[in-house]
C-alpha cells in the first residue's frame, strides 16, 4: 500500500486524532436557564453581544436571556437572530432543519436551534450511521457513497451507504428509515433489519465551531441483489467494494469523511477484522471511538 | 421480571456503576524507573515500607529502590517481598502466574509481578472473555458457566463460557486458545474462530486494592451440537440460556460475577439486542464500558 502524497505512513489512529480533543479553555461555555448546553468561541460571542435582548455576553460566558421562559419563547427569539446572523453572511449553510438544545442528549429540549448554528455554539447532536454490507461465505463486501461534489460539507468525500443527522422530533429508528429510504432507496422494511450496534462520541473543532457528536451505529446486511440508489443528490454514485479495499482507504488515505472514518473502524473492530494481536494501535483505537 | 431480593428495580446501568469509578486521592501512586505503573492504598504501603531495600515509601508515593536496574533483578526483589507478605496473611490468593507491571498496557514490561498481588499494587491487567452463543435462525442462546464453590473469586457466580487472565508471555489469541481449551474442552481449531471484536475497560475497588482491567472481547459462534465441558474445577456447570434469560439475568440480578455483567451488555448492545430508542441509560452504558 502506498501512502497519501508520499508524506508520513498514516493510520488508524490519525482518523481517531483528526476528532480529538479541543482546548475547552478557548470556549465561553453557553447557558440556558442555569445549565451549560454549549460552547461558544469568543469571537462568535461578540457578534451575538449586538442582540442584548436575547443572547447576554458576560467576560467568562454567554446566556440566554433568562427573561425567555418556555421551549417556545427561546426558540423563536434565538431563530430571529440566527436569521439575521445568516443574512449578514455570519452563519452560512442554512438547512432548514432544526435540532434540541438540552443539558444533556435525550434530555428535555429547553429549545431548538437550526442546524447550521449547532457547532456555533457547541452544543451536543446526534445522527446515524449505516454500514451496509454483502457477505460472500467469509468475505464482506461494503457499500460506500461518494459524496456528491456540491454538498456544503466534505463534498466528493467517501461516506456509508446511508447517513445523517438526527432533526428534532425523529427517533434515531425513524432517522435511519428516512435517511435510507432519501440517501439509497432502501425501504422502510429493509431499514427495519439494520441492527443498532452502539455508538461513537467525538468532540472537535470543525464547521467554524466545535462538533460534538453522538453517532448511532446500525449495521445493515443487504442481500446480494440490491443495489442502493441516491434520490436526493447528496450521493453522487455507489461502490460495493471488497472489505479489504475500505480498510486501506481509512487507514491509508484521507478520502473518508472524517466522522464516516470512525464508523469504519469501528465495524472492522466489531467484525475481528482489526485484531488486539496485530494493531498495536488497538485498545488506542477502542477507546478514542467513544470520549465524553 | 422479580428484583433481587424485593430492593430497588435493578439495571444495566447499575451493573456499568458496580465498577465504577475510584476516589484517586485515597490512593498513593507506585513509580518504577521514574514512570507512574500503579496506585497503593495507604495502609498497604505502611506494609511495604518495611521492606525499605526493595519499597520506598515516602509521603505521596510509593517507589521501587531505583538500584533495582533491571527486569530480572526487580522481578526477584519484588518476588521475595511478596512471598513474605503472603506468609504472613497479607497477600492471599496466590496464584503462581506472573502479569507484566508497564507505564502502559502493551509497553515492554518494567518487571513481572505475581497475579494476586496487581489489584494490591493497582497495575493495569489485561483478560479475555469470549461470549459462546448458538444461533438457530434470529434466535441466539447463549452459553453461561457458573463457577464452582471453591473458586477464590466470585464463587458460584456467573460466567462467560471461557474467561480469564492473560499472564505475562502470552498474546491475547494464545490466551483465547489456553483458556478455551482448559475451561469449555474447546478445542484450538474453534478456539480460532472466536472473532475479537473490541475490549472493555474498567477501574474498580475490588480483590483488596484497585482492580484496572482491559477485557479483550470475543464471539465465538459454536455449532449447535456443541456441549462446553470444564477440565480445570473452575466451572462446575454450564447451561445454554435463551438470550432473553441472559439479558434478564444481567438487568435484574446480580447474579453474573461483576466484569461478566459488562462483556453481557457488551454483547447485547453489538448484536442489537439493547436499542437506543427503547433503553433510556443507552449512552451512559456504551461509554461506561470504556473508561479511562
């Protein structure tokens, strides 16, 4: 195997390193009514520190007016100032889509936030992963997606068969029925067999704010038959490839996206297609795919 | 479902919290060649500090005699030490097998140390725990060992079908392939297809010190005609249990030995058997099995 642009051999590890640890110090930590839910760089602060009605910057953090009571009251007075946050060009990547700001994930929502905000203010969110798989006897075969080149992130990177984020409102089962169903015309009784199998927790600096995220991992055994489709244009085309072939791409290459690397390693831990024996990297790898 | 004994319902989470973690600052640390290998209660190094040519004890740490340059010559002086203490009562257990003691698992040993003194010196160890299951279309069933009477450890509790320590000299396989063969008569050819599948992490108050354990993970899928049968007294039965009475067992008893409760919910949530949408704790369980 050769390496990526002859600099140093890469590994495993590197794709647990590229999610790593920030510096929790260069953060205001972002309070809704007593509880830190988030964190906010300085910078951004100042800019929220024009809407004194709604976001207070105070020297060591950002609250939210307390004088916002309910889920509904905040939701919208903070949705006011994204807005216009996103017209001055401050907050690119609309989505449309919104996501529970809670004390902690699964908590009670105390209100809800669009999408693109959510790294702004390093606030906690979950999404779902898919590895869709063959089996031949004893080889796998994986289904990989290559990112469609006008996605906003990562665009022509390698993804699994079907991933996404958790909006408000969905249950991680029903999160991963729309996204297959969206992202690869797998129907609602195929993504039923998708298996949950555990979860992976990053935090890292990314998407101009910190990234924390909780990914539920489901593997999906597909019958030999099927192939995937893309009906939103967020895949530019599929690949079934050997299982050997992926191992490569992650451990040698930066072509995976870099949360959909994790989700990879994490199935070829699973699979005993990494061994204790042989990677030395091993009990590094087990626990960098899950920090807290 | 009962609970245990009409007390509070018991959990997974429960089971995640009994090897939970330790109050560091009642623990002094115990250096070798300048490096920080374990954490020694303080009543257990007052007992040491009269062995002053091998243990040194000073106010916040406890340190090998730096004379002792060597792997051959500490192991020897620490080993005269340790026979002393268990003649006179305050080492029990001995087991006559050596653990490497390192500044990290995997790391070239600084010395070899008896097996029951690790907790007493809160040493890193490593074990392997293989889940046997049978599968007879979507239903698993699982094999469970209870362990025998006289077991110095957990007697008549639960148990995976082949569990236990990895001592020094061995690679995890080997120790897979020796404990397979000793406690369930499972022979190599099988043994070798147990498939390693991750590792569980712990530090827990146990065993008279502080028990820091890696379990390397594996899932042995045994042909249906298969029937486990102990060589070694470790194990006086074993049963083939739906995996519904294993889940059970583990959620509202306390009835499996401490760290086989986790390799259980390990297993239950890699095989999908625990769901994020339907178990409340879910997170807090995936991210108790690994801590640091």
């Amino acid at each position: 195997m050769g390496t990526a642009s002859g600099a140093e051999p890469m590994s495993f590890l590197d794709k647990i390193a590229a999610c790593a640890a920030f510096d929790v110090a260069a953060y205001l930590p972002f309070v809704v009514d007593g509880r830190p839910v988030g964190l906010v760089r300085p910078e951004f602060a100042a800019h929220l520190a024009s809407f004194g009605r709604v976001f207070q910057v105070a020297p060591d953090h950002v609250y939210l007016d307390p004088e916002l009571a309910g889920v509904e009251e905040r939701t919208r007075a903070v949705d006011e100032v994204l807005h216009q946050l996103a017209e001055s060009g401050m907050l690119p990547g609309w989505r449309g889509e919104v996501y529970p700001v809670a004390g902690q994930l699964e908590a009670p929502p105390l209100f809800f936030m669009e999408r693109a905000a959510i790294p702004r203010f390093g606030i906690w969110a979950s999404g779902v992963h898919v590895n869709g798989f063959v089996r031949d006897g004893d080889e796998i075969a994986m289904w990989v997606g290559r990112r469609s080149p006008d996605k906003q992130t990562a665009p022509n990177k390698l993804d699994q068969i079907v991933a996404g984020g958790r909006s408000a409102g969905y249950s991680v089962r029903e999160t991963v029925i729309k996204e297959s169903e969206e992202e690869a015309s797998i129907g609602p009784t195929l993504a039923l067999q998708a298996r949950p199998t555990g979860a992976i927790t990053y935090q890292t600096e990314r998407d101009g704010g910190l990234r924390r995220d909780v990914l539920y991992v489901f593997d999906l055994e597909l019958p030999t038959d099927f192939e995937p489709r893309n009906t939103d244009g967020e895949i530019a085309h599929f690949e079934l490839w050997p299982i050997a072939r992926v191992t490569e791409t992650v451990r040698d290459t930066d072509e995976f996206k870099f949360n959909c690397s994790l989700v990879v390693i994490d199935f070829l831990i699973r699979h005993g297609l990494i061994s204790p024996d042989e990677e030395p990297d091993y009990l590094a790898l087990v626990q960098g795919l899950r920090v807290c």
